[in-house]
C-alpha cells in the first residue's frame, strides 16, 4: 500500500494544502503542558513525522529561555519541502527515516503518526531506545458518533488513517510495545482548535456538560478528543 502522503505533489498535499499547520500552535501547547506536568526539561528534542515542522517552530519560542536543539524527520517530500526553508542554528529538518540515524535525544514526539503506519506497533518498538522520554499524540478516531457518521472511512481517504483508537487500544499499543506509561491525558481537539464550524460549536455544548460529569465516557460517545501519552 502506497502511502497517501508520499511523492511530490502527493495526493495528502492535496487533499490538505496546509498540511494542518495551523494546528501546530495548539498541539505545541499540549506538549509544553506535558513536559510541565511531568517535570521533563529537554536540550534535545527529535519528532518523527514532523510534517512541514511548525511543531517544532513553536516549541522554540515556547522553550526559547532554554538551549535546545531540534530535529525533525519525515518521509513526506512535500512536507519537508516546505519545513528545509525554516531550518536555522537550533533546528533542522530531515527528509528521510529517523530508523536508519543512531543518535539519541532527551525527547522524541510522534505526534499524530503512527495511525498512518502499516506497522505501527513495530514503529512504536524501534523508536523506545531513541529517546529518554517518549510522548505520542493519538487521535481516537473511535466514538460511538464516529462510527454512527462513518467518519473513520473518511479519516482513512483524507487523512490516511490506517488504524483507529480509543483511549485503551491506545494506551495498550505502547505499553505492548514495551514502554513504561508515565502520564496520560485527553486533549480536547474539538473545542480548542481554530476556525470550528458551526456544527463543531453546537457539539461542543454537549461535550462540555459530559465531560464534566464523565471524561471517558464522554470521549467514547462523541469523539472530538486526542489523547496525549507520556513514556519511557
């Protein structure tokens, strides 16, 4: 299976031009929040899957009163393409598999990725010598309003999905993958990133009310949540 995301001009580059870089701002927040709940202060920082690299863009401004350096690796040509042209003295971009360097970081971020990989439990498994600590960002694709509107399928055409997760298969393909859970929290895509729609909005009244009284189950009944997992 060709992945959708590969070759210039790919068919991901067209089905999203910005390579959803304006959520890059938000995701950064997340891991700022999880290096700050887990006492976790890195002079080196590696992200596999960096995309056009505006993760790493803001996470130097968030730790601009620290000396840290950052990489960022993809196997998307056009995404590197557009990341090589913010390459600077603290951070480069590096087409190409992060598997096949040797050198290791304080931090190593899968943010967004391994839902796209055909093996990704042996993605998982590769990367856990890599790094001090791991942190992966995954989107639970599964809720029961998901499955009821078919968005999986349209997760998998646009965004080049291969599996889906909720919060346990999540958590139980990283600790399979012999990893240590240090922390774990949901992130709330849904009502937190820029430009919603309207439907999103109306959504979010309910969301809100649910997840007050049941964080899980309210993930579970109406997605539009992200989980955030910290490792070792």
């Amino acid at each position: 299976m060709e992945p959708i995301y590969r070759g210039t001009n790919s068919q991901y580059l067209q089905l999203n031009q910005s390579w959803h870089a304006e959520d890059s701002p938000w995701k950064a927040k997340q891991i700022v929040k999880s290096f700050l709940r887990n006492n976790i202060n890195p002079s080196s920082i590696v992200e596999v899957g960096c995309g056009v690299g505006e993760i790493l863009i803001e996470l130097e401004k968030s730790l601009a009163s620290k000396k840290v350096n950052f990489k960022g690796y993809d196997i998307a040509e056009d995404a590197i393409e557009k990341a090589s042209n913010k390459n600077s003295k603290s951070i480069q971009f590096h087409h190409g598999d992060f598997l096949k360097t040797k050198s290791h970081f304080d931090v190593l971020l899968m943010i967004d990725v391994f839902e796209h990989v055909e093996d990704y439990l042996g993605l998982i498994k590769k990367c856990k010598e890599r790094a001090d600590y791991k942190i992966f960002h995954i989107p639970l694709d599964l809720s029961v309003s998901s499955i009821i509107r078919n968005r999986t399928i349209v997760a998998r055409k646009n965004l080049g999905h291969l599996h889906y997760f909720h919060k346990e298969t999540a958590i139980a393909s990283i600790k399979d993958s012999g990893y240590t859970i240090i922390d774990s929290f949901y992130t709330k895509v849904a009502e937190e990133q820029n430009n919603l729609k309207l439907k999103t909005k109306f959504a979010n009244l309910f969301r809100k009310l649910f997840y007050n009284l049941n964080k899980d189950l309210c993930v579970k009944l109406f997605g539009g949540y992200s989980l955030l997992v910290v490792a070792k």
